[in-house]
C-alpha cells in the first residue's frame, strides 16, 4: 500500500490535461509512444472533438523511482462540467491527491476552481503544474503567482512542463511519489470499496470502478452495494491498465474494477460502497447522493413507427448513462415518446447527440423545463414534469419551483455583471466575501429553471470565463409560474409549450414567436403564430403567403438538376410534422430553443 | 428526332445572375473548340444514324464564335450527322455582338433561328445585372436582325428585378410584340447561390427578389401575351402559333439530344450525361487519347451519367409535362407503372380542388394560379 499513489488531474479544457496524461503513459511505459493515439483517455468521439471529458477514466501505471522502489500509480481523470459534479466529487472522494493543471499562456480558469476547491475539502495535495512552458506567449510567472495566491504553496512546489516536449515529466512523476500520500485504510477491516464510475460492457454486463478504502476484495466474493441493498458474486476483479487486467484480489488503496453481472446500470451507483455479505462493513462511505436528474425533455421520434426504436436506443444509452431516466409520454402535437430526464443542459445535447450519432435516431426534443410542484384548491399535490401536466387555472392553487444556491468564484472586475445577470434570472444575492484579494465568491438563490436555459454560457461570457459555478439544490418555493402555449393558426403545439414565470412570459412569448417566424418556411396560405398564456394573446407574429415559386427555367442541365432540387425538398417534408395545415420542420423543434 | 446542344462556354463579362459555366477568358478558345470538333466526331454513334432535327448553340456566349470558328463547327456536324433539310438551327447572340457584318455572316450559315439576350430596355436593369450592352444596343440589334432577314426570333427577357417597375416591364413587354418577335422567354430573375448577385443580396447592397413584384409581373406577362395572340406553352416561353422553339420542345417532350462542350447535358429516354463544366479538364481529357477510341473510356474525366430509375423518370416527367401546355398524361405515367398513377391521382386532387390544376380527361394542366406554383406542384406529386 505504501508504493501506491492515487490521484486525479484538474484542468481547465486545453489546459494540456490529455496531452500530458498521454506522457505519463509513455514515460511509464504502460503504453509505447508508437501506440499511442492522440490523447488516449477520451474515448467518446464526443469527447474528443469537444473537448472536454463526460465520463470519468481511470489507468494504472508502474514507475520505478530513483529509489529503486515501483511504485503503482493509479491517475482519475474527471469530468470537467458542473452538470457531472457530482461524478466529479467521486472521483476525488477516490483519491489523495491531485495535479492542478494550468495553462502557462492561459492562467487559472474559473472553471478549474470548484473543482480545485472540491479536492482541498477532501483534503487532497495538490501538486500544481504551470503546463505549455514552451509556449512563446507563456507567462510562467504570473501563472505561478496566481497558483500561489489560490492554494498558498510555495513557488519551488510548483512543477514547470510541457506535455509537448516532455519537459517536466520526470519531476512529476517525483512529486507524485514524494509528495502524495500513500492510501491510508486498514487492510483488516471490513471491505469498503468505492465506486466512482461505471461503463457497461455488451459483453461484461456493468463494470464498476472502484477505490478499495478498507479491506480486500477478492475474485469470487460474494458481495452487497451497500445504497441499493443489492447482493452479487464478484465474478471478475481487477486493474484498470489500457485494457482490463484480471487479478485475484484488490487490497486496500488499490484503485480497480469489479465485475459482477449486472445488465442493469442502474443498479451500479456511482458513489455506492461494495462491501462482503460475509463481515460487511456497518457504515458505508460518506458522501453518497442518489443523482437526481434537474431537466426533463420530451424526445420524441420524428416518424410515430419509430417510437420502439427509440425506446430500445434509450434503454442501450441508459446501460452506460445511469444518470438518464425516462418514460413513455405522449404529446397532441408529436405523438408518441418519452419524457426524459437529464442532469444539465450539457447532459441533454449529450444524449440527443449520441441518439443522433450510436443509433441514428432522428429525434425531436420538447422545450427544457425543471420538475415542478402544483397544489390544487383541494391540497392535492402533484409533480408536474410536463407543462401539459399543469392543472387547470380553476382548481390550481399554486405552484412551487426548486431553487438552487449556486455559488461563483469570480475576479472583482465581474462582480457587478454578474450580479446583473443573476438579478435577471430572478436570483438572490446570499453572500459575497473575497476569498483572496483577487478572487470573491458570491452565493444566489435562483430557480433552477433560470439557470437550465442559457445561464452558463452567459455567465462564462460576461467573465470572459472567469467564472466558476457550481450549484445544489436548496428545496421548493412558491412561485408565479404560468403555462405560455404556442399556437399556430390558433392550434395549440404542445411540445412548445413552457412553464415560465409570469413576469417573463412576455418577452420569452416574444421570442419564441419570433424565431419560429424565421424557422417556419413559407406556405401558401398565412400563418399565425401565437403566444398565449390561457385565453390571453401575448405575443404574435405573421407569415405571409407564398405567392409565386422560383419557377426558372429548364432545359437540358436543367432538368436533372431541378429534379433534384425538388426531391430534396420533398425529402425534406418526410422530416416535417404536420399542424393542421400547417408544416413544421424538426429544425424548428431544436432551433427554436437557441433564444439568443 | 434527335437534337444537339452546343455548350460556348465564353462570355465577355459575367452577369451577375448568371450560374451557367463559362469563362470571360477566352485564351482557350481553340483549344476548346478543337476539342468539341473531336467529341463531335466520337460521339456520332450515340444517335445512332437518325435524322438530326435541331441544332442549338447556347452558352456561354455562342455569338463570340467567328466565321471560320462556326464554319469548323458546322461543317463538323454536318460531316458526321444526318442534319434535316429542314431542321432548327438556334445560336443564342448577346446584343453587343450583334453587329450588321456579324449578322451576314450568320446569315451565310446554317443559323436560321436567332435567340437574343437583351433582358431588358432599361439601362439601370442592364447595369444591375452587369450585362455587356447598353438599353440602344438592345433595342438596335433586334432591328437589324430582322433587316438582315432573320425572321425566326426569339428575345430574353427577365422581370423581378428590383429596377424594374411594373411600367418598365410593359413597356419590354410590349417593345417586343410591337416588333413582331414570335418568341419571348421571359424569366424571373432568381438569385442563384455563389453568384456576383447572390453576394450583392446577402451583403445588403442589392434588395432581394420582392416576391410580389415577381407574381405580379409574370401574370402582366400572361395578360399582355394572351392578348397578343401569343400560347404560353411553356412557363417561361411564349410563341406565336408555329413558332414554339423545337429544340427546347424536345427537351421536353422527352426526346433524344446529345450535349457537345464543357458542362453540356446529353439524354437518350432513359440515361442522363453530363460532361465536366471545367474548359481546362474539358480540352485535356479529349485531347489526350487518339481517335479511333471508345469515347466511353473518358467517363468520370470528360463526362458523368446516371441511368434513371422508374420513379426518376416519372419525377422528372411530371416536373416538365406540366410546365407545358401539352399538360401531363396520365397514360404516359401508367405506363411507368401503376404506382405511379395511383401517387398521382392522389396528389393532383388537392391541387384540382385548389383550381391549381384542371384535368381533361387523361391529361392534367396547371390553371393560371397553378402556373404561379408550378415546382410545388410537381414537388408534392414526387415519388422520393
């Protein structure tokens, strides 16, 4: 146990975190330069070409110290999105230090420090490195002295890299060894393990990573999930290499995978503690939530004969998305679907495209809306998930909205657009105190309906990314919300429809009215698209007529290429819904979110 | 009853609509015009011996050929082709090439059938459209067309431009009929993507097609030619009786033609060619092999083909049948297939209710309102 190092590396997006990850495979050898693809640890296309890590990725790697000594480092990398936090606090919870990773040219960025401060309240030590040294814009200083204001080391802690050349590894791969400390966990004790992600195998069934905190597990125990109360044989543990490497046993500190047969990923919670049906351990580790989803969607497949397509891909994505719920609903508008629950706006595009791109479902996504509670006139208390759900104006009483406090870490210079935005978003200000001179932490309480839209892109543009948000939910508050319904041509659209607060049903009835003026194409008749709370017109726009086509000319080329044309066109109505008379094409279903 | 297309691909100066191929340098012009000689003469086979009925030289700018140049061309296909006593023998002409001594010597040719490009009378239409001739020249050219003895005229005219007003485009209207031109294909001025115009919309500089503008001027155009005596038997295309253009009749009536130049279309009922629209790898691929070599070893460098599909053949013949006065037959669709009638049958209905369409028994016509929505139409009755 004293040779082994577990940690986790945090890092803004193009900090170098993968590229550097990379060289520390190579320099371990766990894998050969010529091996290596270009940042070998996201392996989602979706990953890659975002840039940014929605699973968490665990791998194993040997290193012999000047020492003489090989010691086993087991090296987390995170997800780096505040939809995934909790993942995130997983992860750390499953280690004793972690390497803050910082861009030489670029400086801290906000959205490292939740993270940073995450991994400080588990008491983890931080090894900083100013990443990209030989970049021409690096500003190694000034890097290394926001470093040292934020987490208060000395500057000689600080590890100087590049990942492009390599400079800097081998000090690393020091520190790793000097400075993190070994597991600590009593290898008599009674298993504890740790899991702090799972992926889902076609083959394997669910395979769970795992953090052996006390105790050994070993290949055929029988063992029980400590939340979900649920007993299975350990029928495969190991370590997690490249690939999967089978051994008999895991003992305390070692970071690994257990394999039990489980088909069913929700049966596997991240942050659940395995123990032994035989000498189970009495409490289970700390700092377990069972992951609630906070946005719900209805999806719903563009042709009605897809609807079982669509259930089978969503039952697929859930095996490797524990964090995905949904369930059958149905819509006047688009038919038959499922109203789906996410954990974050960056979750639902994540499912929608790999919908898209793993199973070819063409899907349309109903407006985001959070989970409301509605009381009737007769104390009845339901769950509104739908805005469709939203009890008649004549027996609704009144509506209850979940609030969050979110807290941002941002420089001074930003305090004041900040606050203009949050006041926006019908926040409150909670607290404001500077944790450094240069850095204030500001906590609101704002309806976490505010923040599902556009709040984080805004947030990240007006601090010019130095912003750091997190959140968690702070319960229910009575709230003036309305149901805002979109009418064409005096039909009701339901997948269009959106619970708001009445204050902002206008301006959003606007939008909306607008945009879809811009996304409807023309038709040979008027069209009348309206926002309407109840009875009430609050907003409107006009399409008018088509009066003439582009009837050109045709001759010899002509031809061929008209024909086309108009099978493109007509190809195009196969992906339109009817209302009424009316077309709609699924572009207007996706593109009518995109407000700003 | 085949006919041949001849593809000039040089202009002078680009128009600003335009999104046909050509090029405004005309370094290669004999380079080019050898290699059309040679897929002229490699090509003969592809009509088999029968008797050619129409020849048109389109462009591009086929007024830009000399004498010599268009005595090499006609000599070449009269060496090679069967050409009837009688047959229609098109050049399209800009007006600024349309000199007194270029008219002679067209005379001296084959040419027997004249289409004009003079778009409008009005200079700020011209200028907008950056045409190489000025409002005199357009009208002049006409005039000595006809002194030179070319009876059998045809005048391009666009309206839908916003410099042309209602009052403007009677006048072109009427300028023509008043001249006793048999021929008028009239066009509304469509902003084609990646054209000089295209940009000129997209950057704010020129105003977008105004849609009722459009509509307006096409139906002043139907009132005035109906008036005149003129049939609309095409969309764009209106004739005096027994001066509708054969060549682009045959177009579309699904006859025989065989396209000769750089990005020129060939058809044969059933499969579609269409060579390279790249001057350079146009001359390069016929001037690399030697005669005598199957010309069908150039495919994919001078040319491309598709072989049509039932539904390919219906789509297309109903998109141009009812274009045209000759209306769309119901026996021709049974004939493609049963499906295909059933598809028709029941997508016309809507239309016919909407008095879009009116149907004669077995034949189908697009109604004057139809004609304002003639692709919707044809698009709605597709098989995809």
């Amino acid at each position: 146990m004293k040779n082994i190092r577990n940690f986790c590396v945090i890092a803004h997006i193009d900090h170098g975190k993968s590229t550097l990850s990379d060289r520390l495979l190579e320099y371990t050898k766990t894998i050969s330069a010529r091996d290596m693809k270009e940042q070998t640890l996201d392996d989602m296309d979706l990953e890659r070409e975002r840039g940014i890590t929605i699973k968490s990725h665990a791998i194993q790697m040997k290193y012999v110290h000047a020492d003489g000594q090989v010691y086993t480092f087991n090296m987390i990398d995170t997800p780096g999105h505040v939809d995934f936090s909790y993942e995130v606090s997983r992860s750390i919870a499953a280690c004793e230090g972690a390497l803050l990773l910082v861009d030489a040219s670029q400086g801290i960025q906000a959205q490292t420090i939740s993270n940073l401060y995450l991994a400080i309240e588990h008491d983890l030590e931080i090894i900083p490195i100013v990443n990209k040294i030989d970049m021409e814009s690096a500003m190694v200083d000034e890097v290394s002295d926001q470093i040292i204001d934020l987490i208060g080391c000395k500057r000689e802690e600080i590890i100087l890299a590049s990942g492009r050349t390599g400079k800097g590894v081998p000090d690393l791969l020091d520190a790793i060894v000097n400075r993190i400390p070994a597991p600590k966990g009593d290898p008599e004790a009674p298993l504890q393990a740790l899991i702090f992600d799972s992926i889902f195998n076609s083959f394997r069934g669910v395979i769970a990573s795992i953090r052996i905190m006390n105790g050994t597990l070993r290949q055929g125990d029988r063992v029980r999930f400590m939340n979900t109360g649920k007993e299975y044989s350990a029928d495969e543990v190991g370590i997690l290499q490249l690939s999967n490497v089978p051994k008999t046993e895991l003992l305390t500190g070692d970071v690994g995978y257990v394999i039990t047969g489980i088909k069913i990923s929700k049966e596997i919670k991240v942050g659940d503690t395995i123990t032994k049906v035989e000498n189970p351990s009495p409490e289970a580790i700390k700092g377990f939530e069972d992951v609630k989803p906070m946005v719900f969607a209805g999806i719903f497949p563009l042709d009605n004969d897809d609807f079982e397509d669509l259930r089978d891909s969503l039952e697929k994505l859930q095996l490797n998305d524990a964090s995905l719920v949904f369930e059958p609903e149905s819509s006047a508008a688009l038919g038959f679907g499922f109203r789906c629950g996410f954990l974050g706006m960056l979750h639902l595009e994540i499912v929608q495209e790999r919908l898209a791109r793993e199973f070819n479902q063409d899907v349309i996504t109903t407006i985001p809306n959070v989970s409301y509670i509605a009381y009737t006139k007769r104390g009845e208390q339901l769950t509104v998930r739908n805005p469709a759900d939203l009890p008649d104006p004549t027996v609704l009483d009144y509506v209850e909205e979940p609030y969050i406090q979110a807290q941002v870490i941002t420089k001074p210079e930003y305090i004041g657009s900040i606050m203009t935005l949050c006041m926006e978003k019908r926040g409150l200000l909670a607290k404001q105190h500077y944790l450094t001179e240069n850095r204030v932490e500001l906590l609101f309480e704002i309806p976490l309906a505010e923040i599902v839209f556009d709040f984080y892109d805004r947030l990240k543009s007006i601090s010019r990314g130095y912003a750091s948000f997190d959140y968690s939910p702070i319960g229910y508050r009575q709230s003036e919300l309305v149901r805002l319904d979109i009418k064409l041509n005096a039909e009701n659209v339901d997948a269009l429809s959106a619970l708001v607060h009445r204050d902002k049903a206008e301006p959003f009835g606007r939008k909306i009215c607008k945009k879809l003026k811009d996304l409807l194409p023309r038709q040979q008749f008027v069209i009348a698209i309206q926002a309407a709370i109840g009875a009430k017109i609050i907003a409107r726009e006009t399409i008018s007529a088509m009066r003439k086509d582009v009837t050109a000319k045709c001759y010899g080329g002509d031809i061929s290429r008209k024909r086309k044309l108009l099978e493109k066109q007509k190809e195009g109505k196969k992906r339109m819904r009817q209302f009424g008379k009316i077309e709609v094409p699924q572009k207007a279903f996706l593109d009518v979110l995109k407000l700003d | 009853m085949p006919g041949i297309y001849l593809h000039i691909p040089f202009c002078k100066q680009a128009c600003h609509y335009c999104n046909f191929h050509f090029s405004t340098s005309l370094k290669q012009k004999d380079a080019l015009l050898e290699a059309m000689l040679r897929e002229l003469e490699w090509r003969r086979e592809e009509l088999k011996g029968e008797e050619v009925q129409t020849i048109y030289l389109g462009g591009g700018t086929p007024s830009l050929l000399d004498e010599s140049e268009l005595r090499r061309l006609f000599d070449t296909i009269y060496k090679w082709y069967p050409v009837a006593p009688d047959a229609e023998v098109t050049l399209e002409a800009n007006p600024d090439d349309l000199t007194a001594a270029k008219l002679q010597v067209l005379r001296h040719t084959p040419v027997n059938r004249l289409s004009i490009g003079v778009q409008s009378f009005a200079e700020a239409d011209l200028r907008l459209m950056n045409r190489a001739h000025n409002a005199v020249e357009a009208r002049t050219c006409i005039e000595q067309a006809l002194a030179a003895g070319f009876s059998n005229l045809t005048v391009d005219l666009i309206y839908g431009s916003p410099t042309t007003s209602d009052a403007q485009w009677e006048t072109n209207v009427r300028t023509l009929t008043e001249l006793g031109i048999p021929h008028l294909s009239c066009y509304c001025l469509t902003v084609e993507p990646k054209t000089a115009l295209d940009f000129f919309v997209q950057k704010g500089k020129t105003p977008p097609v105004d849609e009722e503008q459009a509509s307006r001027q096409f139906e002043m155009l139907m009132d005035i030619m109906e008036a005149e005596g003129y049939e609309h038997y095409e969309i764009s295309n209106f004739a005096r009786p027994g001066f509708y253009s054969r060549h682009n009749a045959s177009y579309w009536q699904g006859v025989t033609y065989l396209g000769i130049g750089p990005s020129a279309h060939s058809f044969d009922g059933r499969q579609r060619k269409w060579n390279v629209a790249n001057n350079a790898k146009y001359i390069k691929s016929l001037l690399s092999i030697a005669p005598p070599t199957e010309i069908s070893i150039l495919e994919g460098d001078l040319f491309e083909k598709e072989t049509l599909t039932a539904a390919q053949r219906y789509n297309e013949y109903v998109m141009i049948s009812l274009r045209t006065s000759w209306g769309c037959r119901l026996d021709v669709i049974r004939a493609l297939g049963p499906r295909f009638e059933q598809l028709f049958l029941k997508g016309i209905r809507d239309f016919i209710l909407q008095d879009a369409v009116q149907q004669e028994g077995e034949v189908f016509r697009l109604t004057r309102p139809g004609k304002l929505i003639a692709d919707r139409i044809a698009m709605e009755l597709f098989e995809v």
